[in-house]
C-alpha cells in the first residue's frame, strides 16, 4: 500500500511521455508502466530475434577454435568508480583505460561499467541460465567497441558492445573483496544517489585473463530497454564465488525507483530464435584433458599392477591356492 502511494505520487510528476518499465518483481508496476513481457511495446527492439538472456544448453553448444583467451587491459590499477543507483540496478563506472583484446572480437573495447543482477530471500537471480540453472547473482563489464563512445553510437554494430558476464555459486567463505562492493550499494539505496570506491581493483572481483580460456558467446542484446541487439556475449565458465551471507546482505541494500526493495533482478530467459552459442576450445576440452589423465593413470597403474602380479607370482599360483 505504501508502495503503490509512493507510486502514484512518483508518477504525477513524471512527464506522460516518460518510458517506464519494470522488473516482474515490482507488483505495482503493471497499468502504469511495462514488465518485461510488455516491454517490446515501447521499446521495439526488445521483441527482436537477438535478445539476452538466455538458457545455454550445453549438449547443443558448438566448439569454435577461433575464440582465444581475451587480453585485459588496466585490470590491476587502482581506480576511483562512481556508484550510481539508476532506479532499476546499480551501475560501477569504470574508466576508459580499463580494456579489453582478443576473445575472438576485433578491436580494442573500453570498459564502461558494471553491474550484478541478484535474485530474492534464498532465491538465484542470474540472467543467463545453464542446462536451466539459475546462479545465485550475475556479474555483467559492459565494454563498448573503439572508436565508439556511447551505447548509443554502438548500437549499430552487432558486436558494439562486449559484455562480460560470470556467474556466482554460493560459498561458505566470503568473497575478500566484495564486501566493498556491498558497502557501496549501501550508500545508494535511492534511485539517482552516488558515491564512490576509492582505489578499486577489477583485478580483485575478475580473475586474470589466463585463467578464464573457457567461455560461451553468442550475439545478443543488452537484457534491459532499449534492448539495443548490438551485444557479443561472453558467459565464463568459471564461477565467482559469494557466501549466503554476502548475497544476503547485496539483495537489502538498494530500492528500485518505485520505492521497493531491489530484489529478483533480472529478465526472463530469451529464445534463442536460430542461434548459435558457441564455446571455445580449451572450454569444451575440459572433460576429453580430464578423460585422458584418467586413461593414462589407468594405463599406468594396470602395467604396474600386472607386473607385480606376474613377479609375485600372484595370478599363477598363490591364486589358484585360495
Ligand atoms: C581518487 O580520488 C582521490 C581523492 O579524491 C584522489 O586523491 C586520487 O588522485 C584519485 N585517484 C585516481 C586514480 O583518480
Ligand atoms: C531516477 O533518477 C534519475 C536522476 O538521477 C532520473 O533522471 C530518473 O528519471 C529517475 N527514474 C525514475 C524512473 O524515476
Ligand atoms: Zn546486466
């Protein structure tokens, strides 16, 4: 009741034509303004054929070998992000000299912001999905393509857009750095308030490049309005780790622009509409590497054994013994 109040007089001062939409958690949102299966109705592209998220089935990825580790760029320098609270999420500003190479794109990209897409109380709330499973939060680094500036310039190009995205899993321990994090969201639990992390380190949130050899990618969109189809997916298959604790805590601090708890994030799962996601090679090898260490040991260990036996004795008499 307080929130569709709030509502009422939040809406009264907005000007008619102002676009509003909605996470599907927001209940009051539904007359006023559009959840997100009536988002293509003010925002045309959001009902286009390259939309994000989606469900990544692994059984139907394709391995791709033209898809290299990806070179980071001012990953470990100290910088000062603005936290800003946009009404429906909170975006890290990130400076232009954080890039990124490599992975299979063209070109240099710059780092522009980040941002995570949380669920509710004991509830995952990635995006992106794996063989149906839903990850307890998601971390997306939006980088837009040099020589373009802004999502608007990009939004042209089908691959404008590089958009980093690793999923958490629940741990016991906390995560060491993200506590900061945490405390940032807390001071801008209102739409349009800001502070700032001094002396952040992405290294310290996103491992090192050469660590992260498996990934997915398929081309896409940006998974909140306008949906701009301008986006060239990269889902790591290394998880970040999150205690229940921490993710507890990262879901109470902030409020949407309606006044209600920031919770359950996310947009629901896309069709892929003729797609391909691809995977590339050093991440579909790791079962056959695995497979063949096993194979080997197996190997190894017969040879060992059967000699023994055969030296011992073993299987020709002792055996018949018993
Ligand atoms: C971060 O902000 C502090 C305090 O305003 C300033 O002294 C410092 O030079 C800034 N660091 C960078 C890398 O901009
Ligand atoms: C959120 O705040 C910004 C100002 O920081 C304002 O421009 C925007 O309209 C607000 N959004 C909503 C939906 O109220
Ligand atoms: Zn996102």
């Amino acid at each position: 009741m307080d929130f569709s109040l709030h509502l009422l007089t939040l809406l009264s001062l907005l000007p008619q034509s102002t676009a509003l939409w909605c996470y599907q958690s927001q209940f009051s949102c539904d007359d006023t303004c559009r959840d997100p299966s009536r988002w293509a109705a003010q925002f045309p592209s959001c009902g286009g054929l390259r939309q994000s998220p989606i469900n990544i089935v692994t059984s139907k990825v394709r391995v791709n070998s033209a898809l290299p580790p990806f070179s980071f760029i001012g990953h470990s320098d100290r910088v000062n992000v603005t936290v800003q609270n946009k009404g429906h999420s909170a975006h890290f500003a990130l400076p232009p000299s954080v890039q990124l190479t490599g992975g299979g794109l063209t070109g240099h990209y710059r780092a522009a912001q980040f941002h995570f897409h949380w669920g509710g109380d004991r509830r995952p709330g990635s995006e992106h999905t794996i063989d149906g499973e839903r990850f307890p939060m998601e971390l997306h680094i939006v980088h837009i393509k040099a020589p373009y500036s802004s999502l608007a310039e990009a939004e042209h190009d089908m691959a404008g857009i590089a958009l980093l995205a690793f999923l958490f899993e629940e741990s016991t321990d906390d995560h060491p750095h993200l506590d900061t994090v945490i405390a940032a969201l807390g001071r801008v639990q209102n739409n349009g308030s800001s502070t700032v992390i001094s002396s952040f380190r992405l290294r310290d949130v996103v491992p090192p490049a050469d660590s992260l050899h498996g990934y997915y990618r398929y081309v896409g969109s940006m998974t909140t309005p306008g949906c701009e189809q301008a986006v060239a997916w990269t889902v790591f298959h290394r998880k970040l780790s999150i205690s229940s604790r921490q993710l507890d805590a990262i879901i109470r601090q902030c409020r949407f622009w309606t006044g209600q708890p920031m919770t359950d994030t996310f947009r629901p799962t896309q069709p892929l509409d003729g797609r391909i996601v691809y995977c590339s090679m050093s991440g579909a090898a790791q079962t056959p590497v695995v497979h063949v260490w096993l194979c080997v040991f197996l190997v190894v260990f017969w040879s060992v054994m059967n000699s023994h036996m055969t030296s011992t004795g073993f299987m020709g008499e002792e055996l018949q013994d018993v």
